[in-house]
C-alpha cells in the first residue's frame, strides 16, 4: 500500500534522508513548520512505516569492510524448503548487507562487504557449506560512483 504523501511530509523526509539526526526543532525550520506539527507528521510518518528506522550510516573502509563483492547466484532448486534454507544462511552471515530475488538470467544477487579476498573467500567457503547452488560467482567493486540510501521521493 503506498501511503499518501503531501508536500511537507515530502520535506520532511528529504531532510531525515539528508540528516536524520537533526534535531525537531532543526527540521521544523528546515520545512517551515511549527515544532509540534512538525513531531506530529514525523511519528505519524514512523506509525504508518514510511520511516522504517533512523541509522548510523558507517563508512566501511573505517571499519575493516572495505572491498564490496557483488555475488551473483544460480540455482536449479526453488522450493520453499531451499528458500528457507537460503534465508536462514544469509541471517547467518553478517557480510551480506543486500540480497535480492532477480528476473532474468540470474536468481540472486548479494551485495557482500569483506576485509579484502581471503576474507571474500572464507565467507564463500560458509554459504557454499549452507546451501546448494548451480553456479555461483563474485564481481569485485572496484570504485563506488554512487552510494546512497535516500528514497528519490515523488509527490
């Protein structure tokens, strides 16, 4: 259900996007609202779900992660206990920051974040140990043009 965005919450949310610790009385001015409409729209926006959460956004270099590995995944198997299986070895690898059901060619596709190769390798030798696939294999990022976690918001 897409829920009904007005021009203010529109607002709202680019700011939050933009900086979502900011203060209410910061986001207020920013939209040109009153402090409690302005709180008001906000948790009506987090009670209806348009905001899923508030996050620290980390940078992964900083933090030992830096090589990004997409993962391309095959497989001849589709049946829900597979797809249980699969999803349970995913929660169990905390590498995997994206994983997506495709159209096409391809089954799956994981974004994976790892110290380097050997470590790329390790987390391939745990999810190959979890679950059956026909064909499996990784593309290297090697530069990231753009990366962002903002919604493109339309009214």
């Amino acid at each position: 259900m897409t829920q009904n965005i007005d021009e203010t919450d529109h607002r709202i949310l680019q700011v939050l996007q933009t900086d979502a610790s900011l203060s209410v009385d910061d986001i207020s001015a920013a939209v040109h609202l009153s402090r409690n409409a302005c709180w008001r729209r906000i948790k009506a926006l987090e009670q209806a779900g348009v905001i899923r959460a508030r996050v620290a956004l980390v940078d992964p270099a900083k933090v030992g992660v830096p090589l990004m590995a997409m993962v391309l995944i095959r497989t001849n198997a589709h049946d829900a206990q597979w797809m249980d299986q699969f999803q349970t070895a995913l929660r169990a690898l905390p590498e995997v920051v994206g994983a997506y059901r495709m159209t096409g060619d391809l089954d799956y596709v994981l974004r994976v974040r790892v110290a380097d190769v050997p470590a790329y390798d390790a987390f391939y030798k745990r999810l190959t140990a979890r679950i059956s696939v026909s064909d499996i294999s990784a593309s290297f990022v090697m530069e990231e043009i753009k990366e962002t976690t903002a919604v493109p918001l339309s009214l």
